[in-house]
C-alpha cells in the first residue's frame, strides 16, 4: 500500500523533494552517499534517481581515495548535459614514490572537455597541484561558471607563489556570462578574459606572504568588481607598492579590509570613485592612513557607510598638525553611517568632515571638539554612540539641535550632555564609572529638550536616590528602566511603589504614581534589600521587574 501511495507522486516533485535533501549537504563533501541512501528505499524512486541528471551534477571528488577516475566517469556518465558543480580536493601528503605532478593533470584530462558546462569550480590544494590543473585547461571556454572557490595550502610549502593564473576564457564583454563571484584562501588570481565578468572577490590571506604589488597585479584583472572583501588571521603587511600606477575599480561599491597592518598601501593603489561602503578593522594607525582616508572622503562622493576600527595603541598627544587649512570642510554628502574607532592621527581630518546626512553615527576616543564638531555637521541624525570621548569641552561650545535623535548612548562622555537639544530622545543610554559627573547636565539634557523618554539607562558611579528620583519625576512617558551601580537604597524603590489607597480620593498628590507607564525594569545595587524589592515587587506586579544581587 505504500509503494502505491509513493508512485502516486509525479516524478518531478520527487525530484525536487531528493535535490532539497541533497542540497543540504552539499559544501561539506560528497552528496552521493544520500542519493545511493534514497535509491535504496524501493526500485520506483531508484529509477527516478538514476534517470534525473541534476541530481549528479555537483562532482566532489577526494584525490585521496584513489578512485576519482571511477567516481567522476560514473557521475558525468548520469550527469548528462546537465552543468555542473565541480570540487576537487587534493591530499595534504602523498604516499612514497607517488608523483604529485601526475594527479593534477589527470583530473584535467577527465573534466577539460566538460569546461562548457561548468557553472561553479572549487579546488583545495598545494599551489602548484592547483597552477598544474589550471594550466592543463587553458583555453578552456566557461561560458556558465558563476563561482570560483580556491584554498591552497600555502604554510606547507614555503617559498609558493603567491599568486595564480585562472586561464579560462569567455567571449569578450561583461555581457557574455553570468558575473562571477570568487572566493580565494592563501592565495591571489590573475585571470585571463573571464576576470572581466568578476564581480566579487574575498580573499583569505591566512600564512601567505602577499604585497601591495600582488593586490594590484590581481585586482587589475579583473576591472569590473563590485565587492572586495580582504581578511588575513595573522596580520598581513602588504608594505609599499613599486609603481605609482593605480588601479580603477569604477565599479566598486563595498571594500572590506580585515586585519591588513598597513591598508593604506593597498587604498592607495585603488580608484574607488563609485565605493558606497567602506569597513576597514584591526589595522595600525599612521599619517600615511590619514592621507588614506582623506583622498577617499573628497573623492567618493557616493559613499553612505563608513565603519572604521584600528587596533593600534591609541595615542592622545602625539596629533599631528592639519595637512589642509582648518577652514576647508570634506563633506561626506551621502554618508548615512559613520562609525569610527579614533586615534591622534586622524584628529585633524575629523576636524574638517562634515555629515550633513548621517542617520547613524559611533565615534569613540576623540576629544571633545572632535565630537561636538562632528555632531554639529549631523542634524539629520537618529541614532548617535559616544564613547571614551575626552579633553575639556572649548569655551566656544554651543548647544546642538539634534531634532530627529531618537537614541543616544554615552560611555565616559557625559560632559557632553549640556551642549545636545534633543526634543524627540525616546532611548537614552548614560555610563560613567570613572567619576560621578554632575547631576545637572543628566536634568538639564532632561529639562531643556523634555523628551518623550520610553527607554533610560544608568549606570553612573555615585548616582543617589535624589539624584535618580528627580530624573525619574520628569519621565511620565518611560516605559522600560535600567539602573547600574549607582548609590541607589531602598528609598528609590519606595519612590516607585504604587501609593496605598487615601480617604482623600484618587486626586490626591500623595498617590500620583512614579513611572505610570512603567513595562519593565531592571535594578542592581549593593546598597538595596530584598525586602525592599519585594515590597516594590508586590505593589506593581503588571512591572517585570528583575533585581541582580
């Protein structure tokens, strides 16, 4: 009865059913072993297995077995014209006497006539296993290859190259295929005519010794990129570039540079006229970066995302002098995201930026003028992070409108508070443990703006019951509540229990409700009792209130 119910099922649906499973595993080795388990479970879905040639067409072969030949003729044998996915995985050692020049050019001899039909390539061995592959395939035409993903094991072969030539062709114009995303570990590709129709490129630069020579040498072949993605685990040095030459990628929206010491080097080779994104993480500070920096934000006038975070030991008095006239402003027109991780260096440059669009903005360790300069260019802003910002506030500071703020966060930056007018605040975020600031410039924020609060965290060091109530009394809107290490007793959470009812009436000023709106609260101090916040517990339990000891 349910062999009957099982061929009831169109062949096709069953197809897709047994390629969805399929592709589940695929990526993480051979997916043949699931289709011999489905043939298995009757003759009807063996033969719906054996006659569908999607099903075989993703070939991941492991040199290592010894049986590539058979696996590969059994697969293209099923596969039929179908394209295909092809991955081949050469082995770390080889036995004694075996020649490791041979394996490589035996694999291109079985898949060189099938170049047409395939639509992703990907190869994990030594460099020179994958130079040898590559070089028995020139010529090769890949009209439908969309994916290319090289690993080569460069920290087991010292002295490899550090690049690669990818020898497949395509009819001239980017027109001529689908673009073609690449992925490449330890190593970088030059490629023939196929590198016009790259449009991304991430490359792992893990134990391989590449320069900025290499990066331009590679990034030249291929013109048309749109996304550039480089990380390296063990911090890369690319050092200074031989020519003076650049390299225009007019179509690069988003570069991503990961633990590159010296990124300036590789910027500095680069045209980057239409870039839209730019995250640059764990590099080394330096004038020749400011310069970097400087020529991007005055030439990429498309730029909306800038998020930048060194790793250098950050230096406050070692700031260098302006290389332009104070009064020249770099307006970054199109900017809505600017996060940055500051150091000495770039204080000047950050002097002359101007944000008139940022939505969102992050600035941590900058001096006082930085900040306020920065905001003052921003009044479009949300949402606005300061951390570790530092120095005396100028004697020329004035109050900042900031109409559109809706949350505002502030670490070791609370001297600022006194110069920001933000009427629309709903989410405020205040932390201080290197000193209690004055209470004033927490009211005056409060009293001058009256914001429609709905979200408050404290977390101040020497904060008092006084202190926090009398905030606490000019938010009848605040509906979720933080408060952190604060000199806070039980008299703050007497303050916003639920008055007993009075013989006086409802009216009565002795039972107006502290926080009526109140949703959610968290308290945490050495200073409260459990009694204390069980008493505060019992009288408003529609309150989800939560008390770390």
């Amino acid at each position: 009865m349910a062999a009957v119910t099982i061929e009831r099922i169109p062949i096709e649906i069953l197809v897709r059913i047994f390629k969805f499973y399929k592709d589940q595993y695929q990526g993480y080795g051979d997916t043949t072993q699931y289709l011999f388990r489905l043939s298995l479970v009757c003759r009807f879905w063996r033969e719906a297995i054996r006659k569908c040639p999607t099903l075989w067409s993703d070939i991941w072969l492991d040199v290592s077995t010894g049986k590539v030949e058979q696996q590969a003729a059994y697969q293209l044998e099923r596969a039929g014209g179908a394209l295909l996915s092809l991955a081949i995985l050469f082995p770390y050692e080889y036995d004694e006497g075996e020649g490791t020049e041979i394996l490589p050019m035996r694999m291109a001899d079985i898949f060189r006539d099938t170049m047409d039909r395939w639509k992703s390539f990907r190869m994990h061995a030594h460099p020179y296993e994958t130079q040898l592959f590559l070089n028995s395939c020139a010529g090769g035409c890949t009209p439908n290859l969309s994916k290319i993903t090289i690993r080569s094991r460069v920290a087991d072969h010292e002295g490899a190259q550090p690049v690669i030539l990818i020898p497949f062709s395509r009819a001239a114009g980017i027109e001529s295929g689908p673009p073609v995303t690449t992925r490449f570990r330890s190593v970088l590709p030059i490629y023939s005519s196929l590198g016009a129709n790259v449009t991304k490129l991430e490359v792992d630069a893990m134990g391989a010794d590449l320069s900025a020579d290499n990066f331009a040498a590679a990034l030249s072949s291929c013109p048309n990129l749109v996304q550039l993605d480089v990380t390296s685990e063990s911090d890369l040095i690319v050092g200074h570039t031989s020519t003076l030459d650049t390299v225009p990628l007019l179509h690069l929206t988003d570069l991503r540079l990961s633990y590159i010491r010296d990124p300036e080097h590789l910027l500095g080779v680069l045209r980057l006229e239409a870039l839209q994104s730019l995250r640059i993480d764990a590099f080394d500070w330096s004038p020749a970066m400011q310069s970097a920096l400087r020529s991007i934000f005055r030439t990429c006038g498309s730029l909306k995302t800038v998020a930048i975070t060194g790793a250098g030991l950050r230096n406050h008095d070692e700031e260098p002098s302006s290389l332009l006239p104070p009064e020249w402003t770099i307006v970054l027109p199109s900017v809505t995201r600017f996060s940055l991780h500051a150091d000495a260096v770039i204080y000047p440059l950050l002097r002359q930026l101007s944000l008139p669009q940022a939505q969102t903005f992050f600035l941590e360790d900058a001096p006082c003028d930085v900040a306020l300069s920065l905001l003052a260019s921003a009044t479009q802003l949300a949402s606005a992070k300061l951390l570790d910002i530092f120095d005396a506030v100028p004697q020329n500071a004035h109050i900042i409108s900031l109409p559109n703020l809706s949350s505002l966060k502030m670490a070791e930056s609370l001297e600022l508070l006194p110069y920001i007018d933000a009427p629309n605040l709903s989410e405020l975020s205040l932390t201080s443990h290197r000193s209690a600031p004055p209470l004033t410039a927490v009211r005056g924020l409060l009293e001058r703006s009256a914001p429609p609060l709905r979200k408050l965290q404290l977390d101040i060091k020497g904060l008092t019951d006084g202190e926090i109530i009398g905030c606490l009394q000019r938010l009848p809107l605040l509906e979720h509540l933080l408060i952190l290490n604060c000199v806070m007793s039980d008299a703050t959470m007497r303050a916003l229990e639920k008055p007993p009812p009075s013989e006086h009436g409802a009216d009565s000023d002795s039972e107006v409700l502290l926080l009526p709106r109140l949703k959610s609260a968290t308290l945490w101090s050495h200073y409260t009792t459990i009694q204390g916040f069980e008493a505060l517990v019992t009288s408003r339990e529609t309150v989800n209130w939560r008390r770390y000891l």
